[in-house]
C-alpha cells in the first residue's frame, strides 16, 4: 500500500479493498457505499465465498477485507479461521459484515481476528466511521 504523510500519519493513498459476499447485489452495494465514505479506495475486488477470498488474498492481499458473515462453500468465520492461522488477520483488517445481531457473534468473530462488525443495513456514514477507524485514518472534515 502506498502511504501519503498527513499531519505525521501515514495514510494509504489508494486502498485495495475486497469485497465478500454471495450475493452479488450486495457485493455492488457495499462498493458503492465504499465509494460515498470519503474513503481513498483505488480497486474494489470481489468474492462470492470465503474459498474464492482465501484465492484472492493469497495472490494479491488487498489492504482491507469487508466480508459476509453466511456464505455457501466457506462462510466468513471459517474465512477468519483460516486467515487467523496464516497469519493474515495481523496485517489485513477484516470487517465482518451481517444482519444477524447480537454480541455473542461479534465477540466469536472479533476472538477470531475481525477488527470490526458493522450490522446490515448500515449507512455510507457509518461504515466510512467504522473502517477510518480501524485503518487508523482520522475523519474526513
């Protein structure tokens, strides 16, 4: 990732975001609210399941993973799982993503190495706020 000083903080200056989800609609919806976040995101790539994510981020790790929690093939724990052993959960954050709700399944996937959950549905705002905080970039103005 190619960083940009602002203030004494580095900041990415394109992010190379992946996008998991098995629903195709909302692989496009979250990329478009990626895309009114303010946020510096260069690529946006996609993957219908955890299998097809494990591809992706072995041959080209993306700076940031928002991820479906129930997926077909491999859900996004098992995702997680597989990523946490790697060693990937250290350097690329993972956001889970979910309509399911409760802080059992939070506290499961972030003991996981999920560096945030952000419930469905979620504004723009929300998820801008979310992911500025877990890339360490301050907030827009």
């Amino acid at each position: 990732m190619t960083t940009l000083a602002d203030e004494g903080v580095m900041h990415p200056a394109l992010l190379t975001v992946l996008v998991v989800d098995d629903s195709s609609v909302m692989r496009k919806m979250v990329a478009h609210a990626l895309s009114l976040t303010g946020l510096p995101v260069g690529e946006v790539r996609e993957a219908r399941d955890g299998h097809e994510a494990l591809l992706s981020i072995a041959s080209s790790p993306p700076d940031l993973v928002l991820c479906d929690v129930h997926m077909p093939t491999m859900d996004g724990k098992e995702l997680l799982e597989r990523l946490d052993v790697g060693g990937w959960t250290k350097s690329v954050p993972i956001v889970m993503i979910s309509s399911e709700r409760g802080s059992v399944t939070r506290e499961r996937l972030e003991a996981f190495g999920a560096r945030a959950y952000i419930e469905k549905p979620f504004y723009p705002e929300a998820l801008g706020r979310v992911l500025r905080s877990v890339l360490g970039l301050r907030e827009a103005p």
